[in-house]
C-alpha cells in the first residue's frame, strides 16, 4: 500500500519506518527542513535503537522516501497518517492546533479518497472534528464527480510505542486498536499492520481515543502507587521491590510498572495524565484518582531531594556526581526528566554537579548550559565527590566498577533514586547507600 506519514517525531517515524519495513511505500513528510535533509542521508534527529539502521535499508530499497511538502507526495497515496504532537497547554489540555492545520491541509489538497488514520494522541471526539474539517472539502467542491472521487475515512489508531524500546515495539506489539464509523476503512487500516501478530481491537473511535489516555493514566497511577507504598517502606523498614515481587506474582496484578523511584517523566505519562484529567472535567466528571497521581508524581521528587539534603547537610559547595540526564534508560530524551529537576534543584541549592549520560548530554545542554559540568564517562562525573546521585536507569550503571568508584569518590555515599544497585551489594562495599523504599 502507499502511505504518507505528516509529522516525523517518535510516533511518525517510528510507524513510517515500521511500515516500510513491513513492505509498504511510505513518503514521510515534515516541515523542518532541516529534519528531512537529515532523514534523506538515513540520520535520525533523535536516539533509538535500530531506528538508523532500518531508515538506511528502507530508503535503499526505495520503500522510504521524505519530502518537506505534503502537496508533493499527498495524492500519491491513499492512507493518511496524522502524527503531529498534541503538546500540553498552560490547563493540561492537549494542543490540537497542529492537528487541524494538518486536517485543513489535507482538506485543500486531495484530490482522490483517503483514509486518514489520527495517531497522535487526542481527546476524545477529535477523530470526529477532524472528519467534520474535511468535510467541508466536499461541501466547498460542489460537482457531483468530486464528491463521489473525494471521500475521507477518519479512522483512530493510537500508538503505544514505548521510547527507547519503539522499533521492538512495532513489531512486537500486544494490541492494534482501530476506531472507525467504517468497517471497511477498519479492516483497510488493520490490513496494513497485518503481518504484526497484535490482537486487534476494532471498536469506535471514541472508545479508541480513550483507550490510549485510559492506557497512559492506568500506567502512571501503578508507578505512583508503588511510590505511594515505597514512601510507606521507609517508614515500616520494609522493601518496595519485595512488596512488588510479591504483588506482581499475583496474574491479575502483573509485575509490569511497579518500580519505584524518583517519579514518572516523559513526554507522554505526565502530559496525557493532566490531559485526561482535562478531558473528563470538560465533560462534568471529575475524575478524582488522576489528581492524586499528578500529586504523588510532583512529591516524589521533593521527597527523594529532602532525604539527599538530611544526609549532605547544606549542599552549597558541595561535589554530586549525576548519573544519568534522561527521562529513562536508552533514550536521549530528557523532556520531564527527574534528572533535570534534580540537577536545576542541586545548583539552586548551591551544590557543583558533574554529570554523565550515555545519550542525553546534547540536549540536557540545551536547557542546564553551563551551570553544571557534562563529562563522557561516568567515571569522570564521581571523581572526588561528595556523593552521587543515580537518575536514570541506565543497565550501564549497574555493571560499573563500585569498589574502583569509591576509590575515585571524597566519601562513599550513593543515593540511587532508580532502585538500580543491590542493597546488600553495596552495604558489603561499604557505601553509604540510599534508595527508594528499600
Ligand atoms: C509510554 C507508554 O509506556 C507507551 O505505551 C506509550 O505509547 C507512550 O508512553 C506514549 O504515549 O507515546 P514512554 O513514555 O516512552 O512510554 O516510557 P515508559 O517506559 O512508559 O516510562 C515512562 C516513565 O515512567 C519513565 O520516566 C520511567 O522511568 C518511569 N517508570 C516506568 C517508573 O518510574 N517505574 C516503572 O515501573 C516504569
């Protein structure tokens, strides 16, 4: 089949890829021209495994193919995949202001029938507007051979891509949901995916639409409620990662989302949360449990920095090494990162932070500059510090040389905000070490 995709960020490009690679004709298309002369040359603009190596084959077959202009490739095609961001707004509501540009422009441009398929992620009745944009093409166009060419078919398909972990995702997924008025157009969309063994889910659109923000919320309320319960070990002597041992086993509850720590980030979890909350206040509902969650998230954080401020005393001066600037392991995203927090709390409080990710230094840069110091090792950020405080959940950190790492540090004292390090391991090297509930 051939497909364009409108926008190149994690969900654009990671299903253009996924499609192509799946034997499809994907044109992707974007307006930063910058991105797409990258993506041309087989460069992706962000980090994820094997996304690089499957744009190079992809384009070499000829499968893949990008363009800056979406009236250049548009009517080549007959499915349509919206994947532009739906960024939060100052209320927690999601911006659909992309979104409709992109609907307005598909609108004014096709010239044939289309199945437009919405992947970004968007409130409940969005699918709908969208459908209600385009067709007003019809209603503008009024010759009867237009209106029987041009129809749209606006089918859901939200994405349940993880970063970091997204091309495995593609083609391991565990559902494809699909919400249309249309059966036909449901089957057309399923179709494409159809060599991904996923059980499908074939429902309506605004079922489909609060499937991913009821999938988001349900993710999120299991990571603060874990918190919850780890804030509680610290204060019975109990241990988080046992409490969630033991639950996990249980089927009906599953392992899955139960690591405790310093908080959920993202550019997914914190946004859709808040905007579930919007979406359900909008509609009369308050939906109580969300603002305890988004509550439990916040605190997380404030409460991991008070227990590294008992132990350290007045931070001014002090030497933290940070392991880690990502929102989570295997990504150089580090939007909503408790990393972040953590290192813009540090240097308020007057501390000297050095810190080392394997991917995200680039764009921590971005937004810490030069207030605290990027080195390329982690052996590097630890030398002669105070302590140090482990952010993301890197595996490379759990294979590091501890006993080497004392020796490097001023005094041996880790705050591990991932739950990453053995306890035990660490009593028997003789850190001084704290976690999260354990
Ligand atoms: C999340 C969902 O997992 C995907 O299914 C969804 O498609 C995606 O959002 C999206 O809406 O686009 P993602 O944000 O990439 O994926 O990352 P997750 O692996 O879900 O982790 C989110 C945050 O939760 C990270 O900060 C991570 O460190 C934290 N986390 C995760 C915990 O604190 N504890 C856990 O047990 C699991």
């Amino acid at each position: 089949m051939k497909i364009t995709i409108i926008g190149t960020g994690y969900v654009g490009l990671v299903t253009g890829v996924g499609l192509a690679e799946l034997g499809h004709t994907v044109y992707c298309v974007d307006t930063i021209k910058e991105k797409i002369d990258f993506l041309q040359k087989g460069q992706a603009p962000f980090y994820e495994p094997d996304l690089e190596k499957l744009l190079k084959k992809n384009i070499k077959s000829k499968r893949l193919m990008f363009s800056v202009s979406l009236a250049e490739v548009i009517n080549k095609t007959d499915f349509l995949f919206i994947c532009v961001g739906t960024p939060p707004q100052a209320n927690g509501s999601a911006d659909l202001s992309y979104v409709y540009a992109v609907a307005e422009q598909i609108k004014d441009l096709a010239n044939n029938s289309k199945i437009v398929v919405v992947k970004s992620t968007v409130p409940v009745g969005t699918n709908a507007k969208v459908e209600s944009i385009l067709a007003k093409n019809i209603r503008q166009r009024p010759t009867r051979l237009w209106r029987e060419k041009a129809k749209f078919s606006v089918v859901s398909c939200p994405e349940f891509l993880r970063e970091g972990r997204a091309i495995y995702d593609f083609f391991h997924s565990d559902r494809l949901v699909v919400g249309s008025t249309n059966e036909k157009s449901a089957k057309a969309v399923a179709d494409l995916f159809g060599k991904v063994k996923a059980q499908k889910v074939i429902t309506t659109r605004e079922t489909a639409e609060l499937i991913k923000y009821a999938s988001n919320a349900f993710l999120a309320t299991k990571i603060s409620f874990i918190n919850e319960i780890a804030n509680l070990c610290d204060k019975v002597k109990a241990d988080v990662t046992e409490v969630a041992l033991g639950m996990g086993l249980d089927k009906r509850i599953n392992p899955y989302f139960l690591k405790a720590g310093i908080g959920y980030g993202g550019s997914c979890f914190p946004k859709d949360v808040k905007a579930l909350r919007q979406i359900s206040g909008g509609n009369g509902y308050d939906f109580k449990l969300l603002k305890a969650v988004i509550e439990v998230n916040g605190k997380q954080r404030k409460i991991f920095m008070e227990k590294i401020k008992k132990v350290l005393g007045n931070l001014n001066n002090k030497k933290i090494g940070l392991l880690g600037l990502a929102f989570k392991d295997n990504t150089d995203d580090i939007r909503e990162s408790a990393a972040i927090d953590l290192a813009k709390y540090l240097v308020k409080a007057g501390a000297m932070v050095t810190a080392y990710d394997a991917k995200a230094t680039l764009n921590a840069k971005k937004v810490l500059g030069n207030k605290i110091n990027f080195v390329a090792s982690a052996y590097e950020a630890v030398k002669n510090v105070d302590a140090i405080i482990i952010a993301t959940e890197w595996p490379e950190f759990i294979k590091l040389d501890w006993l080497q790492i004392k020796k490097l540090m001023k005094q041996p004292i880790i705050f591990d905000g991932k739950n990453l390090l053995d306890p035990e391991q660490m009593k028997k090297n003789k850190f001084n070490y704290y976690s999260v509930g354990r």
